[in-house]
C-alpha cells in the first residue's frame, strides 16, 4: 500500500502482573542516565498510600517520568498514569494522510493504483519499514543508557543500509509492467499500474529517510517533531493532489498527477526532517559522521531482516489478499482498495500508540526501570483495546457510507459496505496485535513475533482466506475472514509471550543490546 501502515480496552487489563518484573523503585532523570539508585520496593501497608509524582514531560526529553514513586504492585493509579503519559505522546504520531481521490476518474485507474499499492507494499514499503524497525531495539535504549550519542550512530548506520536497499526496488518497479502482465492482470489495469510505479519511485529516497529520521526524533522524546511537519505538509498533499488530478486545465495532468504529488510530499517530508535536525533539535543525539558509520553494518543488517520478516509477515498476507481479489475482477479489486484505504488509516491510528509504547519501554528499559517498562506495557494493552473497539464501532456504524469518501460507484460501494463489518472485528485485534509486537520490538525479539506472525498468516489465515474466496465462492468476504482469523491467532499468541516476559531479564538484555547491536542469543527463547 503506497499509503500503508508505516505501519497494530476492554475494562479487563491485567492487574497482578503483567509479565513479571522484581525490579525495584529507582530515582530516574528525564535525561539521559548515567547512575541508577534503587531503593526496596514497598511494603503492603504502604499500598494504600502510594505516592506518585505527576510526571512532567517537555518535548526534548524521554518517555521517562520524573523523581521518586513509590509503587505499589498492581497499583492502579500507575496504570492510569501510564494510559495518560501514551495518549499525550501517541497523539503526535497519529498521521491520517490524505488519500488521493483517483477513484473519482474511473474504476479501473482505482484498480491500477491499487495494484501499484500492492506492488509498493509487497516490494518497497514492507522492507524500508522493516529494516527500520531494528532501530526500535536500539535507539531508545540508547538514549537513555548514558550513550546518547550512539542515537545518533545507529540511525547513520540505517541510512547506509537504506542506500543500498533502495536500489534493486527502485530497477523492478520501473520495469514492473511486464511482470504484472505475467501474473495474469488486466493489461489496461496493469499499464496503469506500471505508469503509476514507474513515478512513485522518485519518492523511495525520501520514504527511506523519514522511516530513519522518524525513529531518530522519537528515541529522543521529540514526538512533536512529526506533528509539525505533517501541519505543513498534509494541506499541501492535498491541495496538490487536486491541483494535479483534478485541477484547472494548465495544471491538471489526471492519473498521473497522484504518484507525482506524493512524491513531492514525501521528499519535502524527508527535506523538512533534515532542516529540524540541523537547524532546531538539540544535538545530544548526533554523532560526529566518522568511519564508524561504516562499523557493525552486518550485526544491524541481521537484526534488520528479523524485523523485515517480522513487518512483511502481515503486511505480505495483507497484499496477498489484494492479489486474490484482483482474481475477482476490476470491482472487487476496487473495492478492496478502498476497504485497504480504511483499513489503514484506522491502523495507523492505532500503530501510534504501538510506536509510543516501544519508545517508551524501550526508555525505560535503557534506564533500567522495569517496572514502570511493565506499567506502560499493561497500560498501553488497555488504551489500545479500548481504541480499536472505539473504531471498529464507528467503521460499523458508518460502512454504508464510508466508500462514497473514496469513489461514486454504487456497486463498489454495496461490496464494501457488506465487507466492513468483517473489517471492524479485525480493527480490534490489529490494534492488540501492534501494540503487543511494539513491545517485543523494544526488547528486541523481532524473531519470534516474526514466527509468529509466519504462522498465523502463512499456516492458518491465508490457506483458509484463499479456500473461502475461491472455492467457497464467499469473494472478499472470504479474504476478511482469513485475514481477521489470521490475526487472532498473532495478536493472541504475542500477548500471551508478553504477559510472560520477566523485565528485570529484559533490563540486562537491553543493556547488552546497546554494547553489541544485535539480541543476545537467548532473546527469542525467553518468551
């Protein structure tokens, strides 16, 4: 999805123990930390009378509150804190993007930008993305071990990778056409697809480095840097998708104008990253650009692909589906992309708590507070549950109208509302599941959510989404259920691995991640 996720509560959040954790209180700067003081925890009578101080967070410093708590296990009053502490920082990072409205031109242009998506997503997004989040088992804990600059280090490291990376895609999506041809598309829907690919790419730089930047500004605390760039950018996506799609004649160049408006929002994204980073952030991250960027490039490149099959896992299946739809012709297909549509912006609303939640443990565990790590973990289960039913009812309530947003044909439009409701049940559980995969990318275990995810699509979800649509004549209601079963079993399954996590354990693992680069070798056998 060439505007895919970047990037997944019920009253009942665990109380006891969430994960088990014997870490004591400890006095923690909101800077970066170089002693650590632990004190014991507390007794049982001083549970009825647990002090904890407001924590006050300014835009340049970690996820870390600040001065002594006593806590209480199980305390309520913490969790609260923490679902408080996630909603102010996740805010931020919520970016629904402007879709662009070829829908409006015809269906089959729909149906070739939604192939190019899958081709974008598939190819080219799933991998940056991946290959990014490795830096969310580094660059928190960096930030807050008393190296801060190896923030800086790590993220240089990444867009060495990211040049090389973007190479080979680049070459296949300028010569994509014939492929899609091969795999049976509709040459029309396919000339389009490759028309649209062939300038998408221009924006592959750029997507690159804001997959870094974004991480790096994030490790950092500066979750107010992403807001600010998206309020000048998103109006001018908009004003250039319809200056350029459909604008007035001299301007207007119709299908094309899409890929081309994205592109230049993407790499002003990119552009105006590197302009704050220069010019206004604090420099207590950045590391002098010397030879060591060079240095540890095959440790990041392993941990790198975990989190390439950990991303591609879900994100391949997704396409997948999309794949199986454009076997049930150019409606069907149309509609899948405008459910793709909705899907996504409702997932990145929700992955932006999973992105606070990594960050935040991520600096906690770097200054070696497990604790407050497993508040923030049970805390951010709870606001991310309580999300996704909040979304899922609104998607509900709304499916018979929610297609006319995207295109005016009244067939795509009754396919899509007859699917959504599938699509509302499987908002809910992606919600869990990003959250809780968040969490495992800050302690480093990309493998195993990567396993995990490889077995609840590859095994269970796409075989029985393939029979259903296919064999069983149920279309893309058939594609929903296997995808929605798919992620049941995931979003279950890490939650289950999370619940069992011992953070005094995860506190050391973080520690040595830092010195080394790469998870130890008992990270994934753990959980």
């Amino acid at each position: 999805m060439s505007g895919l996720p970047v990037s997944s509560s019920s009253s009942s959040i665990p109380t006891a123990t969430y994960g088990r954790s014997r870490s004591n209180s400890m006095d923690i700067d909101a800077r970066p930390v170089k002693n650590f003081g632990t004190t014991s925890q507390p007794s049982n009578t001083s549970m009825s009378k647990v002090l904890i101080e407001e924590i006050t967070i300014g835009e340049g410093t970690p996820l870390l509150g600040g001065g002594e708590r006593m806590r209480a296990i199980g305390c309520w009053r913490d969790v609260l804190t923490e679902i408080r502490l996630l909603m102010r920082y996740s805010v931020p990072v919520i970016c629904v993007v402007s879709v662009i409205s070829i829908g409006h031109l015809s269906t089959k242009m729909l149906a070739g930008s939604a192939l190019a998506s899958l081709t974008v997503a598939v190819t080219g997004a799933s991998v940056i993305q991946g290959f990014a989040s490795a830096l969310d088992s580094l660059l928190p804990q960096a930030w807050t071990s008393g190296n801060p600059t190896h923030v800086g280090l790590w993220a240089q490291r990444m867009v060495v990778l990211m040049a090389f990376l973007i190479m080979p895609i680049a070459v296949l999506w300028q010569n994509i056409e014939p492929v899609l041809l091969l795999l049976g598309q509709d040459p029309e829907v396919a000339g389009f697809a490759g028309l649209y690919l062939k300038l998408i790419t221009l924006q592959l730089p750029g997507y690159a480095l804001n997959a870094v930047l974004r991480r790096y500004f994030q490790a950092q605390g500066l979750l107010h840097v992403p807001t600010t760039i998206i309020a000048v950018v998103a109006p001018l996506n908009v004003a250039l998708n319809y200056l350029l799609v459909q604008g007035p004649e001299p301007v207007r160049l119709g299908f094309i104008g899409a890929p081309i408006a994205t592109s230049i929002s993407v790499t002003l994204t990119s552009a105006m990253y590197l302009i704050y980073g220069v010019y206004f952030a604090p420099h207590t991250a950045w590391h002098p650009i010397t030879s060591q960027s060079l240095t540890s490039l095959p440790k990041l490149l392993r941990l790198g692909s975990a989190g390439v099959a950990q991303v591609a896992a879900e994100w391949w299946s997704w396409e997948l589906m999309s794949l199986t739809a454009s076997q049930l012709g150019p409606t069907a297909l149309a509609a899948q992309s405008v459910i793709m549509m909705v899907a996504t912006t409702t997932y990145n609303i929700q992955f932006s708590v999973g992105i606070a939640v990594a960050v935040r443990t991520g600096n906690l565990l770097g200054s070696k507070d497990s604790w407050q790590a497993h508040t923030s973990a049970r805390a951010a289960t709870g606001l991310t549950l309580l999300g996704g039913v909040t979304l899922g009812s609104i998607m509900f309530a709304f499916r018979h109208k929610i297609a006319y947003i995207f295109i005016n044909d009244d067939e795509v439009a009754s396919l899509v509302a007859s699917v959504l409701p599938i699509v509302s049940l499987y908002q809910v559980v992606d919600g869990l599941a990003s959250v809780e995969t968040g969490i495992l990318r800050a302690c480093g275990k990309l493998g195993v959510s990567a396993t995990v995810n490889f077995v609840a699509y590859y095994v269970i979800g796409l075989p029985l989404g393939f029979y259903l649509a296919l064999w069983c004549n149920m279309g893309l209601k058939g594609v929903w259920i296997g995808l929605a079963t798919a992620i049941l079993c995931a979003a279950s399954t890490i939650w289950m691995m999370v619940l069992r996590l011992d953070w005094d354990v995860e506190v050391r693992e973080a520690k040595e991640r830092i010195e080394t680069g790469v998870p130890t070798a008992d990270d994934d056998s753990r959980v």
